[in-house]
C-alpha cells in the first residue's frame, strides 16, 4: 500500500478526527474510505457525462431521432392494445389482475 502525505485545513482535520472517534477506527481508515467513494463517485459522473454526450449525438442525427419516434409509437400501440384487452376482460366480468396460473 502506498504512502500519501496531505495537508488539511484545520476544520477538515478536525472533522477528520471526529469522524474517526465516532466510527472507532483509526484516521487512514476514514481518510482511505473517503477517497475511494470519492474516486468511484467521479468514475460514476464520468460514465454518466459520456452516455449523455453520446445521446446528444445520436439525438441530433435525424434518422436516429425518427427511429426512436417510431419504436415509441410501437410501444404506445401495445400499450393502447394491452389497454383495450383489460377493458374487454372486465367488461366480460374477468379481473385481468387475477393470478390464473396459480
């Protein structure tokens, strides 16, 4: 494991020390969790910008934009068609939430 020495400022050094009384565990420890949470958060907000810049891209081609107007009317229609059955069902009298196959 590697050595790293760091300056704090006064309140993170006693907010620091707190952290480790409270937790019971020695100030590496705290300061080691902190900065992988860190780290990871960052890795995380990257991950993130990417796939947000990608879709600004994909977005801005028309055919890409068409597509998925399409693939959301297809969704709408089930849904309108899933809609219509269940309303069939009960106006037959059948609960369409009913568990047939237990």
């Amino acid at each position: 494991m590697a050595n790293i020495s760091v300056r704090l400022p006064p309140e993170i050094e006693r907010n620091l020390e707190e952290e480790a009384r409270l937790t019971k565990r020695n100030r590496s420890d705290v300061v080691r969790e902190a900065v992988g949470e860190y780290l990871t958060q960052r890795q995380r907000q990257r991950a993130i910008n990417e796939y947000a810049e990608e879709m600004r891209r994909a977005y801005s081609d028309p055919e890409y934009a068409e597509e998925m107007r399409r693939i959301q009317q297809d969704f709408d229609e089930v849904d309108d068609s899933l809609a219509r059955i269940e309303a069939e069902e009960r106006a037959a009298g059948i609960d369409p939430d009913e568990k047939w196959w237990e």
